[in-house]
C-alpha cells in the first residue's frame, strides 16, 4: 500500500517587500508559481493561473491521456485568464507568471510546466531536475555555449522565455511518469534554486525525509541564510511504502507528450522586452532539403549574415525598447547602487539597460551576502520596488554602524 504525503511552504525572502509566489496543495493537484508585474500583478498573476489547476483536483479521467490532457488544458486556460486580466485592468497591464504543476493518478505523475520554476524527483541516490527552464542561460546550454556550471552563476540567469499571461498563444512542456515507492518530488520557484545548488538541496531532502515539514522549512531556510534575494516557495510530494519498498531505485519510465503542431525551438531574440526575454517559433528546416542544397557564395552568406543582423537589431529595438521601460533593476556603476531601466543583459555589443535613477549608497553598504546579488543586478517588479530594495539595503547600512559614545 502506497501513501502519498504533500506539504508546502513559502516565504517573501529577504529583499522582496511582498511575496508574489503562490502554491496549491490538494489532494492530486499541486503546484508553484512565481508572478511578476507591477505593483501586487505578480501577486494576481500567479494566484490567478493556480485556479484553472486547482479545479482538476480529485477529478477522475478515463486514461492517460485524456488526464495529461486536461492538466494541460488548464495550464492553457491560465494563460488566456492573465492576458484577458491584465489585458482589462490597467493595473495589472504586463504581469505574468511561472507554473509548474502535477497530477496525480494512484502511481502515476503528469506534470505540466511553463517558465523556470523547477520540479525535481528524488529515487534512492538519484536527485534530477525533472523539467527544463525557459530561460536565456538555458537556451545557451542547450546550444553548447555555455556549461551548466556557468549558468549557475551567469548574471543573466533569471532571464526567461516563456511564462504564463505574455502572450495568447502558449507553449506548455508536459510529461507523464510512474512514481516508485519512496520517490519524492520538489516543485519549487527559483527563489530557492537560485541562492542554493542543487548538490545543498539533495542533502537536505537526504537528510530530512520522511519529515515533510522539517524538509520543507529547512529549504527555505536554506535560501535565507544565503540572502533570499526573491520569494521563495516549495512544496514536496511523497510516495511512502506501508510495506517493503520494492525496486524503490529504479529509473522512472518518462511519456513526454507536446501539442499537435508545437516545435519546441523558439528563437528568444524575437520577442525583445516579455519579461526580460523574447521569443518566436521559427520553422525547422528539412535535413534532406539541407543535403541537397549547395548553399550560396562566401560574399552572399556574409552580405546575409550582415542582413539578419541588422534587422534583428532594428526588431528587437523597434518592438523591445517600449517593454523594456517597464522594466527595472537594482545593480552597480562602478562602486554605486543605482536603478537601472530595462533588464541586466546584452544583446552582442549592446546593452538591455540604462542608468535610471541614482542612490547615495555604495557597494559596501549592500549586505555582504548580497554584494554578488546586486552586482548581477537585482531584478525589481517596478520602479517602487527597486526604491524599496534600495531603502532596504540603506536601513541595513544604517543599523551596522556602530553607535557613537555620547
């Protein structure tokens, strides 16, 4: 006989003024997202995706795939319920939002996933991430150019490229896997996968299962004490033998399913300014017409080289530069703290961001746990919550001083 046991937990970090993450946990339904907008659209964004993914809670389905289906189904309807939301407030005009969420059938896991909050599955010794984050860094990984190691730690780390409520249109990952007894699965926003490696958080679940609350407290914790620049939520999900676990450490069998007509390549640099990223599909191009195909001349492909490029950049700054005012973040010039408008990257030579508004504090008035943090750029929901990451850093400036005798 097999329990499954589920807990979650959250906190608004260290930097954040609110906590945008929100979280489901029912009885076959759980879920993480991480919102991001303006002011308390992050907070809306991501309350109101969980809703379609709630409702299949306790809901029956003939099979697999009409189950995997409907989990789906409701990841899309999350999407069309943001961009109407925010399409009809002006509020809450750009927010979106990341989703991750599973259902369960007995032994059975499908999970269905948008943007870079995180699942991972814990068998025996093994600990993998189970989903892949759409983000910059990823996409580069993905395409050799940088190790996953570098990605750790690249400044653009938290750039994605697919979230719910930026456009009508949705690209959902989705995959369906048999769990084993013992197995336990991490939902969780990058609030915790950003300040903790995953080697940290393996030996925190090693270490503190069967214990669902400890684990997840200890988690979180953990992204405290390393500065918890962003929210931070988990929510574990355990399959527990009342029995002998039997073949407890073997690999799961993994049905990856995508939409009719889907392509899983989109090309970022198309949709300059959707929360800090872009994206297209662009149509994959048939191997044998490649090996038919003689190519042009050496001067044609480098007059068309030239060509692309230039119409990327007059693309990318004729539709992104307008998102890209609603952006901001908290980083350095030279040794001062200032807020930047625009997102902490750069497209070859030139840069996403531009000096918006000084500050009077210097890099040894960040805390010391959040120098490297606010050297990468700390990303602000909006221009009042980049003042009030600033103003945080300035009240700890002010309580380290040392007092002065009368």
């Amino acid at each position: 006989m097999i329990r499954v046991s589920a807990r979650g937990a959250t906190d608004v970090g260290r930097v954040r003024a609110a906590n945008e993450d929100s979280y489901h946990v029912g009885d076959s339904v759980f879920a993480v997202a991480d919102g991001m907008g303006g002011h308390l659209a992050g907070e809306v964004a991501s309350e109101t995706a969980l809703q379609p993914v709630a409702e299949l809670d306790g809901r029956v389905f003939a099979d697999q795939d009409e189950a995997l289906g409907a989990l789906r189904q409701a990841v899309i309807e999350a999407n069309d319920i943001v961009v109407s939301k925010a399409a009809g407030d002006p509020r809450y005009s750009g927010m979106g939002t990341t989703l991750t969420a599973v259902m369960l059938e007995g032994m059975r896991v499908h999970l269905a996933h948008v943007g870079d909050s995180r699942a991972y599955l814990l068998r025996g010794e093994r600990f993998s991430q189970i989903t892949d984050d759409h983000t910059l860094v990823q996409r580069l990984v993905d395409e050799g150019r940088l190790t996953p190691e570098q990605a750790a730690s690249h400044p653009q780390r938290s750039i994605i490229t697919r979230a719910i409520g930026v456009e009508e249109d949705i690209e959902v990952d989705s995959m369906s896997l048999e769990a084993r007894p013992g197995d336990l699965l991490l939902l969780c926003s990058d609030g915790l996968t950003g300040p903790v490696p995953d080697d940290e958080i393996r030996r925190i679940l090693g270490a503190a299962t069967p214990d669902l609350d400890t684990a997840a407290q200890d988690l979180v914790d953990a992204a405290l004490d390393r500065g918890a620049p962003d929210n931070v939520t988990v929510v574990l999900i355990q399959f527990e033998s009342l029995n002998d676990p039997a073949d407890a450490n073997r690999r799961p069998t993994v049905h990856v399913d995508s939409r009719p007509g889907e392509s899983s390549e989109q090309d970022w640099a198309a949709r300059l300014g959707r929360l800090g990223a872009i994206g297209s599909k662009t149509p994959s191009t048939d191997e044998t017409e490649r090996r038919a195909y003689r190519g042009p001349s050496r001067a044609q492909r480098i007059g068309g080289i030239l060509l692309a490029v230039s119409l990327l950049l007059v693309a990318v700054f004729a539709g992104g530069r307008w998102l890209l005012t609603r952006s901001y973040y908290v980083g350095l010039s030279g040794d001062d703290v200032v807020i930047y408008q625009g997102v902490p990257a750069d497209l070859g030579p030139l840069s996403l961001s531009w000096e918006y508004e000084e500050t009077d504090l210097s890099l040894d008035d960040v805390p010391g746990h959040l120098q490297d943090d606010v050297t990468d750029g700390i990303t602000a929901a909006d221009l009042n919550d980049a003042r009030r990451i600033v103003a945080n850093f300035r009240e700890d400036a002010s309580d380290d001083e040392p007092a002065t005798s009368p």
